[in-house]
C-alpha cells in the first residue's frame, strides 16, 4: 500500500513531470492581507498573479499547501472530529497555470494522475461543472463538460449550481467557474442498491469531494458585477487527507497514516482504545464521544502546532485567539470525554514533527519550543477549566435554592438574595416576582462561561444535561451575535474599488536608494474605517517603504500640481505598496513629487540595523536556540522578541551591550546583497519561520562572521551611525518567549540625558551628597527603622485606650457597655481596639466611632451572650441602625462587624442609638 508520504511525492513528480515548477508551502499565517488571517487554500500565496499586482516567476506551478479552516468565509470547525473527512488544518495539493495551459491540459492531467498514477477506480469517479447561472448571465461551462466528455462517461458527468460550481475568493477579487471531482467510497452493495450519482455534494460521509478545478477567467467587483480577466489562470486544490483515504481503501481519513500514529500515542497516554466503528452512529453515546475526542484532538494538534510554529502564539484577539479557542477545544474534549486531566497536547508533539521532518521541517527544529507554548496554554485553560466547572456548580447550587429566580448568578454580589443587574447596579428583587423557568440556564449566563473560562457551548450543555438541566441556546446565540457585531463593527472596513488611471504600470519600490521621486499615482480607492474615511493611493514608483519585516512604514508628502498630500503611513497588501492619506484632491492626473519623512526614516534605520546588531550577540551570549519571535522597529525604540526560556540576567544584559555598542564603535558596513536562497543558507544567513522567501533573497551582512541575515528593510551604511546602544527592559510575552526593548542612536543620546537629568535632581534633593546611592540607601534604612518606631508607639496609644474604654464600661440591665467617639488615625485601629477589647468582657456590647480624614468609621462589636439575648447581631445593627446615620454601609461576622460613611457630623448619636439598645 502506498504511504501518506510516497503519495504526496507522486503528486508533486508528477507535475514536474508536466513542467510545473515545485515551490514550498506558504506559512499558515497570513501577513500583509486585511481579508485573510491564515492560508484557508494553495491559491492564496499566488493572489497578486491573479489579480495582476505581479508578474509570475514561473507560469506553471504545484505544491502541497498548510491550509486552516476555522475562521472567516470558510469555516469547517464544527465538522471537525464528528465527520471524518473536514480538518481544521489540512494539505491542500495544488497545480496552477498563470495565463498558462487552461481546461483542456487541466482536466487532462487530473483525470490521469487519479486513475493512472494512483489507479483509482474509475467506476467510483464522479465530475460536475457549472450549469450556468441566469442571474449572472453565465452559461453552462460547455468547454470543460466537452473536455469532460473525452474521458469519462457523460452520465457521470453532473451539473452543479453557483454555490457548488463557481469559486470565488472573496466578496470581491478573482473568480470563475469550476469542476470537482468526487469519489464515491461506499460497498459495492450499497453501490448498487442507490446510484452514487443522486449522493454528489449531498453530505454524504462516503461519497465525497477530493479535488477542484477552478478556471480564474473573471474579477468580481465591488457592485458585484463580472469582469473578464486578461489572462486566464488555473487554480486547482486536492485535499491530501482525502486523496490519502480513497487510495489506502479506508472510510475516514482518521484511518490512514497521516493520523493513526497520532491516534496511536493518544491511546497510549490516556489508557483508552480509539473505536472507529463508533463513527456513524451518535446514538452509540459514550463511546461514540470517546470516538469523535481522539479524532478532535489528532486533527486540532496539527491545527495548533503548525500556525505556532509559523509564528502565531496563542492570544486574546485576531489570529492568536482563533489558534487559543482551537486549543481549548481540543482539551476539553480529553478533559470531558477521555477523562484525563493533565496536559496532553504536548506530548504528541514529537510524533507530529517526527512524520513531518521532510514535508514541513520548521515544526521539528523547533519543537521544544513549541511543546511549552502548548503546554502552558493547556496548563493555563485546566486551571480556569475547573473554576469555570465550580462557578457552574455554585450556580446550580443557587438556582436549587431560588428555583423562581431567572437572573444570572454574581460570585462578586453574592448569593445571598435573587437580584438582577440593572444598569450595572445589583437590584435585589423579589423572588415571588419572577417568572418561574424549570431547570435552565439562561444564556446569559452560559455566555459567561464561555467568554470568561472559555467554555465552548456543547461543554456547557453537556454538562447542564448530566444533572438533568437544559441550556438556553438561543439565548446564548443571541449573546453571540451581539458580542460578534460589537468587534465586527469596530474592525470592518468598508473598501471601494480601485479608480485605475493606469492600468499597465509596475509599483515598483525604490526607496533602499532614494528618498524623493518624480512619479505618478496609477490607482487610488476610497475606504471606510470606524466611520472615518481615508484614501489609499498606489504609486508608479514609490520611496515610502510599507511596514514590513517589523519596520514602521514611511509617511511623508506628495506634492501634485501645487498640493500637497500627507501621506500618514506605508502599508502592503499582498504586494502591492499603498500609501495613506486622510485627504486627496479631486484630480490625482500629472507628475507627483513623493518625499519621505528623511529624519524619521533615519532613526528608524538605526533601530532596524540595531535589531539584526542585537539578534546575533542574543545568539553568541544566551546560545543558538534564540529565533526571532516578533519585531517592532520605528524612530523611537526597537522591540524584539525571541525565543529562550528563562529570564535574561543582568549580567547578560550588560555582556550584549557590551557586544552590541563594540559593533558599533568598529564602525562596519553594512553590506546588502541579492542572492540564492540557497546560497544565502549556506553562508550561515538566519531565516526566520513564518516568512515567505522567494528563490532570490535579500541579505543583510554585518561583518560576514557576526550578523547574516535575510531581511527586506532599510539600514544604515555603516554601524558607526548607531553612536550608541542601551538596553531598557527586559520581561517575557508568553511561554518561552522573551522582550528586549532598546534604543540607539538620537533616541539613545536622549534616554541618557534623561537619565543624568532624574539623577541631577535627586542629587540636588539630597543637597548633593558625596555618595548618592549610599546616601538614598541610608534614607531608605531610616525610613524603615522610622515607621518601626510609629508603629510601637501607635499599639502602646492603643493599649492605653483600651484600658481608658474598659474603665468607663458601663452596665445597663445586665450587659456592660462602651459607647465612644475617639482620635484615630485609621480604620483598622477601631477595628482592633474592638477585638482586643473581647479578651476583658463577658456580656456586652461595644461601639466605637471616628472621624478619620472627613469620613464617618464605626465598629460594633459583642459577644454571643448579647447576641442569644437580643436577638441581632454586628450586621444587623450596622445596616439597621448605623448605616442611615452616617449615611454609608458596612458589614462583617455576627461579633464585629464595621461601616464607612460620608456623614459625620452624628457620630455621637451613633453610640446613642446603640446605647439605647440596651
Ligand atoms: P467541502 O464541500 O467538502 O467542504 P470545499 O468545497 O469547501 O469542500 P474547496 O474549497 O474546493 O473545498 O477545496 C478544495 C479541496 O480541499 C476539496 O476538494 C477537499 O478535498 C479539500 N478540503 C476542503 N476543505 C477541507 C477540510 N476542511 N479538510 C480537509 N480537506 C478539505
Ligand atoms: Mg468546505
């Protein structure tokens, strides 16, 4: 039987043998596009070819493809692990043509790698093509179903509506009609007894799509009207999992060795037998969960460990929180379903990067790095797992002794009463009042869960089930939505297309030489942002640099027939380089001036050669394992992120200053060149994961035995030009992840002037003593021996009081009384007078009141005895009696208890009131 791995390789031989050029695999992670967070197909990396930004190196193309569909236009996350052939991540396998061969060779070359390289039956082989569509005014795809016609029977060929048969990338962009190629995998029984053909696209579990043909031939524009491409392309993706299980003869793509291996180890660790016959039938129950959580955990492992390793760590927002809800679902499902309760994840780590050494060698080298962001985050959503399950519980507990109540439960109020949050305010409201609801959690609350301890919904009602409780869904759905539209409304943006004035013209970046060109503006569009509009202009020619690489963009002017537009940032789409203006004039025709801010683009350069100055003494001084994690470069400072694991001393802080500042004074230059990958890797450059590099590369050599490195920035000449390098904070991001934050250059120059300047004043507060640091540090002893001393006498004052207030204690019918107003200087004072008081009275009752800084304080205390005879308690007569006095509230445990309030002005009639208790 062929592997998983020999099948790739006849795929991608055999387009070579096609005269297809084999490129790599783009990072999962998606930067310089507003519209996509991560690959979700092969096509994605060769967008600019499509819509005509770039001219493609080679016109015929094929790879196999990282793709994670979990988030935007395509989202197969639900499906995951309860059907067996959708992924979160999954290869895609792909050939193109860039204005090259069209249907014919397409169609062709598909219908011969399927049934003459892998012999798939072509009994079990089923195509569909575009019908037409009216609305459009398309026709049917006449030529591929004529393509079609000349290798398989025409009954087999079937027709198929927009949804299914046009391929679009976006709202707007490149598009055309397409045809699939389906497999039907069931028995031959179940073969005969109903024809494969009414099963196509119908959500049949065995008869299924494994690959797609799509003809790029139109632009989809903003109005939603068709335009016809210039050049026609193809775009073509075979789900590899997929292909994988229809050539090994298996019913789930778990069951072939891209996944057993990981199943494998699963099995191994929490002492449970994946059971794959629990497949189809959900009414199996137990097993059949047990069964959906190892296939959960085999697909979302690869999900999570490869976008890490393309750069993406786990956070609250964008990119990083789709990877974190990823992982959180995986655990659950170990954590419900297999009942293992410790961290899992990491431990099949080995085994992914071990199968994929050859195909996506990143995960491997760098797979200590990666277990422990895993594993922190699994350690991380256990812990706040099991609050999320005791806050559930202490919910249910409240419900059952409330079962009227309809509001959510609020740890930080209390359960003491059903309430209702109103305005933010606590209402307490009236149990018989409220409408009865039996045994279901509101969605409020299940939403709680969710956004807090991250509980997906199914955890919340499973769990609600097992004690025989159900859970508003729609509800929660609504809160949803509501939460979805709060963050959509705050990032959408609104972008009209381009007003194209020329067509044909390069956008060619030329600002590693020049600050200021004579060009002219080839295209501009209108976007909306947050409600406030902008312009994006393009440029013939452009010295801005756009953001890239960690490096701020460029802003700067143009100045176009007598005006001049600001250009308030550089950023990339694709790449294609867009300028920013909040404001343009109503004709952008003629010559434009385009002139970077020089002094801000300088001392952005320092920091950039700084950063590359930095990496590599990070490397000599903690070791090799340190890889760029992160980088910010602009005019004022430079942020760098990188991997190792422990905190940086200080002493190896100041051993890379050292390195960092001796570069520096050598003063040498800063040499750029364009070569070879290949030979760049060779000579020992550092290529960062995550990064997509063309065959030719960009090298920036600081001296050729200290710092290579692939890199797309601006730099300066010669080190010399950095004067100076410091150090300003060290701390972690994230597991495994370090922060240097430094300054050089003019930016360095002025923290130390700062710095002498906060020294020159603390100096000249000391009346400038011979020794400062000594003389802060004799400061700092006294205070401490200083507050000692108050601190003594403050307790013999309290002691005196105390026994002042025991000699005036009065006895009223039968209990001893002390009522006083007194001089304190805090709170807490009465509150230990009263507590100490306890140890020399039997019987009684003790008010104590002051005027502490302009705010009423009051403590009550007693003893059971008055309790049990007077029926009340501390609280009690604090809210009853006290509270309206001072105007202010208070609390504690039935002996003592105290309050606050903004009146004191009746302070003596506090102890009055209590005093007349008596
Ligand atoms: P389906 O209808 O099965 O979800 P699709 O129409 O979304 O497929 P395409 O966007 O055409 O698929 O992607 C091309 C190929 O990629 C598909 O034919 C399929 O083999 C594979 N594929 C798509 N989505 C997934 C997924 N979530 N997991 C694994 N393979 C997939
Ligand atoms: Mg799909």
């Amino acid at each position: 039987m062929l592997t998983s791995a020999e099948i790739r390789k006849q795929f991608l031989d055999f387009f070579q043998s096609k005269g297809h050029h084999i490129v790599p695999s783009a990072p999962i992670v998606v930067k310089n596009d507003p519209t996509l967070l991560f690959t979700n197909a092969g096509m994605n990396q060769f967008k600019d070819y499509f819509l005509g930004n770039k001219k493609a190196p080679y016109t015929r193309v094929a790879d196999t493809q990282k793709c994670l569909r979990v988030s935007g236009k395509h989202n197969d996350l639900e499906e995951v692990g309860v059907d067996t052939y959708h992924h979160t991540m999954f290869e895609m396998l792909g050939n193109w043509s860039f204005g090259d061969y069209f249907k014919a060779e397409a169609i062709a070359w598909s219908w011969e790698l399927l049934t003459e390289v892998y012999k798939l039956d072509k009994d079990r082989l089923y195509v569909t093509i575009f019908e037409g569509d009216v609305k459009e005014n398309l026709p049917k795809d006449e030529e591929a179903y004529n393509e079609w016609k000349k290798v398989i029977a025409e009954d087999r060929i079937l027709l198929g509506n927009k949804k299914d048969n046009f391929w679009e990338m976006g709202d707007t962009g490149p598009c055309g009609p397409c045809t699939e190629i389906h497999v039907d995998c069931r028995t031959d029984e179940e073969r005969k007894a109903v024809d494969g053909k009414t099963l196509v696209n119908n959500d049949h579990p065995q008869v299924i799509e494994i690959w797609n043909n799509v003809f790029i031939q139109f632009n989809r524009l903003k109005d939603g009207s068709l335009e016809p491409l210039p050049a026609k392309h193809v775009d073509t993706g075979m789900g590899f999992e997929r292909l994988v299980r229809v050539i090994q003869n298996n019913t789930s793509n778990y069951d072939t060795d891209v996944f057993t291996g990981t199943i494998a180890a699963t099995e191994n660790i929490v002492g449970k037998k994946y059971n794959a016959t629990a497949i189809n039938s959900p009414s199996t129950g137990g097993s059949w969960r047990e069964a959906v959580a190892f296939r959960v955990i085999a697909d979302h492992i690869r999900a999570i460990s490869f976008t890490i390793a393309d750069g993406q760590l786990p956070s609250n927002t964008g990119a990083g929180y789709v990877i974190r809800r990823i992982l959180r679902r995986a655990v659950r499902y170990y954590y419900s379903y297999l009942d293992y309760k410790q961290p899992l994840l990491h431990q099949l780590l080995p085994v992914i990067a071990k199968q994929f050494a050859n195909v996506f060698p990143e995960l491997e080298q760098q797979l200590d790095f990666v277990s422990k962001v895993v594993k922190e985050e699994e350690d991380a959503f256990l812990k706040t797992l099991g609050k999320g399950i005791t806050k559930f519980n202490s919910y249910i507990n409240f419900r059952e002794q409330f079962p009227e109540a309809t509001h959510a439960y609020n740890e930080e109020l209390g359960d003491e009463f059903p309430y209702d949050i109103q305005e933010g305010k606590k209402v307490i409201v009236n149990p018989q009042s409220l409408e009865v609801t039996q045994k279901t959690i509101p969605g409020k609350f299940a939403f709680e869960l969710t956004d807090t301890y991250g509980f997906p919904i199914d955890l919340t009602e499973l769990m609600a089930k097992e004690i025989g409780w159900k859970v508003d869904v729609k509800e929660f759905e609504k809160e949803l939505a509501k939460q979805k539209s709060r963050s959509r409304a705050a990032t959408a943006i609104d972008t009209e297309d381009w007003i194209v004035l020329d067509e044909y013209a390069l956008n060619e970046f030329v600002g590693y030489d020049s600050m200021e060109i004579q060009t002219k503006v080839t295209k501009y569009r209108k976007v909306k942002a947050k409600g406030k509009e902008a312009f994006q202009i393009v440029l013939e020619a452009t010295p801005f640099y756009a953001e890239s690489g960690g490096q701020v963009g460029d802003t700067g002017k143009l100045l176009l027939n007598n005006e001049e537009i600001i250009i308030t940032d550089t950023k990339k789409e694709n790449n294609l380089i867009i300028h920013f203006a909040d404001s343009i004039p109503a004709d952008l025709n003629g010559e434009v001036f385009a002139k970077v801010d020089v002094t801000k683009r300088k001392a952005t350069e320092v920091h950039h050669s700084a950063t590359h100055l930095l990496h590599a003494a990070l490397r000599k001084v903690l070791g090799t394992h340190v890889a760029q994690k992160g980088s910010l470069v602009n005019n004022e400072h430079l942020r760098f992120d990188f991997s190792h694991f422990a905190k940086v001393t200080d002493e190896e802080i100041a051993q890379i200053e050292i390195l960092v500042n001796e570069k520096i004074r050598t003063n040498i230059p800063v040499v750029i060149k364009q070569m070879h990958k290949d030979e760049a890797i060779a000579m020992g450059a550092m290529a960062l994961f995550g990064e997509k590099y063309g065959d030719t590369v960009r090298v920036v050599i600081i001296d050729p035995h200290y710092s290579i490195e692939l890199c797309g920035g601006t730099h300066v000449c010669n080190t010399g030009e950095l004067g100076f390098f410091k150090i300003k904070h060290e701390s972690a991001v994230a597991a495994g992840v370090r922060r240097i934050e430094a300054v050089s250059g003019k930016a360095a120059e002025e923290l130390i002037a700062e710095q002498f300047e906060t020294l020159g004043v603390i100096r000249e507060t000391l009346k400038n003593p011979k020794e400062i640091q000594k003389s802060v540090e004799n400061l700092v002893t006294e205070n401490n021996e200083l507050k000692k001393k108050v601190e003594s006498l403050e307790a013999k004052q309290l002691a005196a009081i105390k026994s002042e207030l025991v000699d005036k204690a009065q006895i009223i019918n039968g209990f001893n009384f002390i009522g006083e107003v007194l001089e304190v200087s805090n709170a807490d004072a009465l509150k230990k007078l009263s507590f100490d008081l306890k140890t020399s009275l039997n019987n009684y009752i003790v008010v104590l009141a002051a005027n502490i800084e302009g705010k009423a304080s009051v403590a009550v205390s007693m003893d059971d005895n008055f309790i049990a005879a007077k029926n009340t308690d501390a609280p009690k007569i604090i809210k009853e009696h006290i509270a309206p006095l001072i105007k202010g509230g208070g609390g504690g445990q039935k002996t003592l208890a105290t309050a606050g309030g903004q009146d004191t002005s009746n302070l003596q009639q506090v102890i009055e009131k209590v005093k007349a208790l008596l």
